[in-house]
C-alpha cells in the first residue's frame, strides 16, 4: 500500500482516500481549508481597505484639484481685473516729473471746502524730506516752491496726502469732497476755468484755486489767491536758497 498515514499509520489505495482520511479523522486538510479560507478572507479585507484607502485618496486628490482649480480661477480673474485698472493714479501724476532741482518757480495756491480756506501754513503741510519735488515752506500757505519740472497740481497735492482729480478732493484727514448735484468741483488758473485739473503742470506765477461747494460766484475766492509768487519770481523778493 503506498498511501500511509503518518498519524495513525492507516494505510490507503490512493492518495484521494488518504486525504479523505486526513480530514475525518485528524481534521488535517480542513484545518488548512479553514486557513486557506482565512488567509484568503485577509486578502479580501486587505484588498477591500487598500480600495477603500485608493478611493478615499482619489476622493483627497479630486478634492485638492478642485480647490487647486478654484484658487487658479480666482488669481487668473485677479489679473484680469488689474489689466482693466488704469495705471495707478500717482504713477500717472509722477509722469513727466523732472530731478528735483531741475528748475525753481512758484505759485499762489488756494483749496476752498465749502467756503472755507485749507490752512497750508500748519507744520503737516510743511516742507519735509519727503516733499523733495514740490512743498510749502517757512510756514507760509499760500505760496508753493516747485523745485522740479513738470510738476502737476495733483502731484503737488499727492505730496501732502490729499488727493485731487476732476470729481473729488479727499483729505489727508480721509474726509471726501466729490461733485454730486448740489457741489461741484472747479479748478481756476489765472482766474480762467481750466479743465486739466490733477494733470495740470504748474507755471511759475500760476494764481491757482480749486474750489469744492455750491457757490455760484467765485469772485471773493478768486481775489483771495495771494501774488506771492510774482513778487518772488520777478525778483522782488529775495527767496533764501533751499
Ligand atoms: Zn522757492
Ligand atoms: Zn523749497
């Protein structure tokens, strides 16, 4: 008989029986039946968890992808926005501006809100290191020193904080001055309206006003610009260099 069992040294016809035998009796076979079965239920649940992990990370990664998608829209629509804004205003006010000391004139300026006077003459108004270009100095406000060519009003103004353009004076202070129906702002070189406004290049001996309010007759605010500056430039005025 070539078929024995090496637990209780039965012997069989073939090795069918054998196995048979091997299962009934000392449950050998199954015992690894039942292993096999484990070992493959371990495959299933390994494979199982490994597609759930794939799944949950493609899910991780769609997520990411969309977010990433969003944040990229929202940059490129940023750009596109900035390529609709004209150059920044004070880029456009700085255009044309020449080295300080390229020249040395002056002009009377006068900024009226609501019928009141901007007193330049306070310190914060002043000549500072900033302030370079174009300035107020010796304490006096109504006489502007332009130490460079192509200065403009609204580089001027810019300088102090304040900002000008055809529609608004805003402060230094952030308090807003625009045109509606009732307040209208007007610029005045020379006593002649002029509509260059902030992009205007001041000249030397320029009388200049700009005016926000209701008034209808500037007559009072026009007289009110000094002459300072004729006095200085024609040489009547000894200026101490600065
Ligand atoms: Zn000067
Ligand atoms: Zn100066």
């Amino acid at each position: 008989m070539p078929f024995k069992c090496g637990q209780c040294d039965r012997e069989f016809s073939s090795e069918t029986g054998l196995v048979q035998h091997n299962s009934d009796k000392h449950g050998i076979g199954k015992e690894s039946k039942q292993e096999k079965k484990e070992a493959e239920q371990q495959i299933r649940r390994e494979k199982k968890e490994s597609e759930l992990e794939k799944s949950l990370h493609a899910k991780k990664t769609k997520r990411i992808a969309k977010f990433g998608i969003a944040i990229l829209v929202v940059i490129g629509l940023a750009y596109f926005a900035i390529s609709l804004i004209p150059p920044s205003p004070v880029s456009k006010l700085r255009e044309g501006l020449g080295p300080v000391g390229s020249q040395h004139i002056h002009s009377d300026v006068k900024l009226y809100l609501n019928g009141v006077p901007v007193d330049f003459s306070v310190s914060k108004y002043q000549v500072n290191p900033s302030r370079q270009h174009v300035h107020m100095e010796g304490g006096d406000g109504d006489v502007v020193h332009v130490h460079a060519t192509g200065v403009k009003t609204g580089f001027f103004f810019s300088t102090l904080g304040i900002t000008f353009n055809p529609t608004c004076v805003v402060m230094d202070t952030g308090k807003r001055f625009c045109s509606n129906e009732n307040n209208t702002l007007k610029f005045y070189v020379n006593n002649e309206p002029n509509n260059e406004y902030e992009m205007y290049v001041m000249k030397s001996t320029d009388r200049i006003l700009v005016s926000y309010g209701n008034e209808t007759n500037l007559t009072s605010q026009l007289d009110s610009v000094t002459t300072k500056a004729q006095g200085i430039d024609r040489g009547q005025v000894a200026v101490r260099p600065h």
